[in-house]
C-alpha cells in the first residue's frame, strides 16, 4: 500500500522505509524558529531543559513580528531578552527590526530561503502549516515544543491521516486562494480536519502562484488540521532557488496512498466569501452578505499581507476613496513586502484611497497592537480567525475575506461583490 | 494520581482567544491565571478553586498554539479538563505542560455545573453524578511524556540519556 506525501516525509527522517498513520516517530527537525509573542514560553522552557546550546545554532531562527515596534514595556523586554538569547547561543537566522529583513515568519523564512522541500519545520505557531506550499511537514505547533526542539534538534509526531482537497478548472474574476481554502473551511467545518493533514491537488491548485498557494497552506488549522501540504512542482522549487533555498528532497504521494477522504470542488464554481462572525467556518457567499456596514477593513497578516495581496486591494482602491467612516488599515507582512509595495506604488494608491499603513508586523490581527475594535466596530479582515475578542471587544464582529473583497467592503462602506466597485 | 473536584461546564468550539486572549502573551504564568477563560466567564479566575475541572463539548481550545492558554489555567488551579474532543495543538500543550485532559463524551453528557467529578489519571476512570465512565486511553508514547510531568522532564530524561551514550 503506498504513502502520503507526508508519510514519506516522516518515514525517511525517522529513518524507516514506511511508516503507518498512527504511528509514533521522533524526527530531527530542519528548521526550528519562534516569534516575539511565543519567545517567553520558548526560551523558558529551553532553560528549564538545562541544555547549554541549541542543537545548531545554523538552523534557529527567531523573528520579530506581533508586538513591532514595541508596545509597551512588558514586550520591549521581551525583545531584549530575545536579542540576549540570539547573542548567547549564537542564533544564525534572527530578525530584529534593526536595518535588516524581518516580519512574519510565514512569508519572511520562505523568503529568505530557510524552507525546502521535503523539511520538517517546528516554529511556534498554528500558522506554520503554511510552508506546506513548499512541500514541507510543517505542522501548528506549541511554544514549549519549540523550546523543547531547540534544546534536543529532534520532535515527535503521530504519523497523520491525510485528507485529499481537489480543485480542478479556472478560476472566476476576483475568486482567489482565500476564497478556495474558506469555502473548504465551510464545507467541512472549524474541527473537520482534526488531527489530519489537508493535502491539496487539482489543475486549479497547480496553476496558482506561490503566493495564493501559501494562502491556502495558511489556513489549516482553521479546519482543525495537523498541517497542510502541496507536492513540490516547478513553480514553488522555482521560488525556493530564487531565493538561494536548499533544493531539498520532492516526495510524492503514492497513487494508492490512502486517505481518510476526498474532498473535491470545481473551480468555476467558487465564488467571492465571506466567513461570518464569529467562526471561520460560517461561510457565506458575499452575495448572501451584501450591505453589511463596516467599520474598519483590514488588509495583512500571515494569510493576506504579501504583495500579490497589496497588488489585488490596489487594483481595486486604485483611484478610489474608502468610504467616509471605514479606517482603511494596511500592513505588510515583511519589510521586503512593504519596500516592494513602496517601489511599485501601490503604498501610494491605498494612501490616496484613505489607508493608513502600519510597520510590517501582524497589526491587529490578535488585538497585539494598533487598530483593535471597539464593542460596535464590524471589520472586514484578510486575516484567518474571527473568534469572539480576536481583534479587540468581545461584542466586535469580524468578518474574514480575501483582498479583492476586503477593498471593496473600504469603498462601499459595505460589504458588496468586487466587481460591482471595479467596474 | 486522582483529581476532584467541581465542574465548570463550557460549551462547543471554546477557542485559545477565549481560554487566554493573545495580548497577555507576554504575561508571567502567575498574571496568566487572572485571565483564564476570560473570554467565555470573565469571574472564572474567582470562581475556580484547586482541583476544579472544566467540562466542555467539542473541540476544545480550538484556534491559536498559544501556550499561555494551558499554562493560565494550570495556575488558576484547574485540576483537569474532560471533553468530548479537543483541537489539536490546545491537547498537545497541555500534555507538555502536565495539565490533565480526558477525551470522555459520555462523562461530559452526564456532567452538570456544580457537581463533583473525580478522575483517576492513571486509569481514566471517571466518577461524576453517581456512575463511572472510561476516558479514551492515552498512546504509550504520550503516557512516557505524562510520566515524566510534561516535555520538560521528558527532554531532560533524552538529554541525559544522550549524554549518557556520548560518555559510554
């Protein structure tokens, strides 16, 4: 019987020829990082290990991301204690907001070409999943795992079912990565993909660049999942070499792996959604949710901040005002991101449009930092949770969004399909 | 080991936003505790007393890896949690933080607000409103990092057996 791509992975780090779902397995990891918010948890527990070095010093990395610039004093000595750590062990891979790159893990690591294909990468976060795109077991994990990994070099897994995404066909105008993986959110629930591993195929998928693919891997946990995982093709091998990445190692799945089960969708047939307050699985067809006000509108983070995401709310911002009452925040997800979106202009068609634009950092995504919503803000997001209290006051509501419909809910003051302010 | 104590009852899809919101990441454990659960019972810190245990429905501590949601409710005290289903990475901290957890659907069906639950870890057996319950048993590989009172022990006990074999 053969094997997930990810059964592959995990059975030639583990050193095996196969490994079965279920199955227990410690691994070396390739890459283990954490970030600002998670530091605290990490370093302690890499302390209370009583290790007196990291594993490899070559392959820890550490960012700056949820509190930049720093918010208060609880936070600024949490970035000391981290550039104290990264001076200490001799960390290759830190990114302070000091001249150099930095942002947000998800995009920056890929980006400065530390992911590769067929890694295994233990980070601090539920996002992680997103360096699935590269064909990386890259699954949501703990703090103390982190520091824990980076004390030992190794991590255990439980060897994850896998389930089978297909999206086959073109896609329709203004229907992106994020409209994808919501509608699978919807369709299959916030605990649908518990302990399994969503593994997308499918011509629309390959035909996708890098970026909306990341879109896609991002959300994962959203549906309760493990890890996401796309086989390695030109397009995301391409990336990593541009980037000066390792070639690492292309595992495919087997034809007759098996899975837990497939789940298919025709990619004209998807349309511009929304998730609705205040699950990312109560998914709506924008059409469903036309005219809701909103307050504020918000365009970044680990899901949608990169520059394909900026390029996609200008096209429609471009020469457009947001309406008189919407706060139009923006935040781009590295410093590269925010440079390139200065040199191509796009920071100043969202400034004429009336945004403001905050450092490259996860804004307020988590309510970490400037633009929290009040108890009758209702916001549009391009972020990935929309939990009670995940942007600010409990009573908020947020809706989530791709960035073609996130600008348009900034110029209609409402939530409305794309093309109705484009055209 | 046994835990009891009262149930605090707690719903579906309780997510980590709830459980510990994000902007108290970088809070010291012992802040953490005023916060626990601040997002579904803001009093919960005042109500829960040690060896308290939380009852919820599926899908428990849905949402965000933050650590800081386990270890605020192991310092508010809690005991245990049982539930019909946790999320993922929320089950995987609280093994590495030593806070019990039980997968039990049918203790939780029986459980009401109040009453006392008593828990014996070791074998999963649940006594709640007069009957007895099996919880879903743990993988050896989990109960090794349960013995060792999370992954703390559990890497202590690696690096020492690695250091063991470099020194034979």
């Amino acid at each position: 019987m053969g094997m997930t791509i990810t059964q592959k992975i995990l059975a030639h780090k583990a050193g095996k020829d196969r490994v079965a779902t279920g199955e227990f397995v410690t691994v070396p990891v390739d890459l283990a990082a954490c970030h600002d918010a998670a530091a605290n948890v990490v370093m302690d527990t890499f302390e209370a290990t009583g290790a007196d070095r990291v594993f490899d010093p070559e392959r820890v990395a550490m960012t700056m991301r949820a509190y930049v610039p720093a918010r208060d004093p609880v936070v600024a000595q949490v970035h000391e204690r981290m550039r104290r750590f990264a001076r200490r062990y001799g960390i290759r891979h830190f990114f302070d907001y000091d001249g150099g790159p930095h942002g947000i893990e998800h995009v920056l690591y890929p980006a400065q070409g530390l992911i590769a294909a067929g890694d295994v990468f233990l980070n601090s976060d539920s996002h992680t999943p997103t360096a699935g795109a590269f064909g990386a077991f890259a699954p949501a994990m703990g703090w103390s795992d982190v520091g824990v990994g980076l004390a030992l070099g190794t991590t255990w897994f439980r060897v994850p079912e896998s389930i089978k995404v297909v999206v086959d066909g073109p896609l329709r105008p203004y229907v992106g990565g994020k409209d994808i993986v919501l509608t699978l959110i919807g369709t299959i629930g916030v605990a649908g993909a518990t302990y399994q591993v969503l593994e997308w195929t499918g011509s629309t998928i390959r035909a996708l660049p890098i970026e909306e693919r990341m879109t896609i891997c991002n959300m994962a946990v959203e549906a309760g999942a493990k890890s996401a995982i796309m086989e390695p093709d030109e397009v995301s091998q391409a990336y990593i070499a541009s980037r000066g990445g390792r070639p690492g190692i292309v595992f495919r799945s087997d034809p007759d792996a098996t899975y837990a089960r497939t789940v298919s969708f025709r990619g004209d047939a998807l349309e511009p959604v929304v998730a609705k307050p205040s699950l990312p699985d109560r998914v709506a067809p924008v059409s469903e949710v036309r005219g809701t006000k909103v307050t504020q509108v918000f365009i970044g983070t680990c899901t949608n901040g990169r520059l394909s995401d900026l390029r996609a709310a200008a096209s429609i911002l471009k020469g457009r005002k947001v309406a008189r009452g919407v706060r139009l925040l923006v935040s781009p997800a590295t410093r590269e991101t925010y440079m390139q979106a200065l040199k191509e202009g796009l920071v100043e068609v969202l400034m004429e449009a009336g945004a403001t634009v905050s450092p490259a950092s996860c804004g307020p995504c988590a309510a970490l930092h400037s633009g929290v919503l009040g108890p009758d803000d209702v916001c549009v997001s391009t972020s990935n949770r929309n939990f009670p209290g995940r942007m600010g006051h409990p009573d908020s509501k947020v809706y989530l969004a791709g960035p073609y419909v996130a600008a348009a809910a900034a110029v209609a003051g409402a939530i409305v399909p794309p093309e109705e302010v484009a055209r | 080991m046994i835990v009891e104590g009262r149930i605090h009852v707690f719903g579906d899809n309780v997510t980590t936003d709830e459980i510990m919101p994000m902007h108290k990441a970088a809070a010291t454990p012992a802040e953490l505790a005023a916060y626990a659960m601040a997002g579904c019972d803001p009093d919960f810190p005042k109500k829960v007393k040690p060896g308290d245990v939380i009852v919820a429905g599926e899908n428990f501590g849905a949402g965000s890896s933050r650590e800081t949601a386990p270890l605020g409710l192991k310092g508010a005290g809690l005991g245990a949690i049982v539930a019909k289903s946790f999320a993922r990475t929320f089950y995987r901290n609280c093994i590495n933080q030593g806070l019990p957890i039980l997968v039990c659907p049918d203790a939780v069906a029986a459980a009401k607000p109040g009453d006392v639950i008593r828990i014996d870890l070791e074998s999963g057996r649940v006594d709640v409103a007069g009957r007895t319950f099996q919880a879903e048993p743990f993988p050896p590989f989990l109960l090794t990092i349960i013995r060792h009172g999370g992954n703390v022990g559990y890497a202590r006990a690696v690096l020492a057996e690695r250091a063991r074999a470099a020194g034979a």
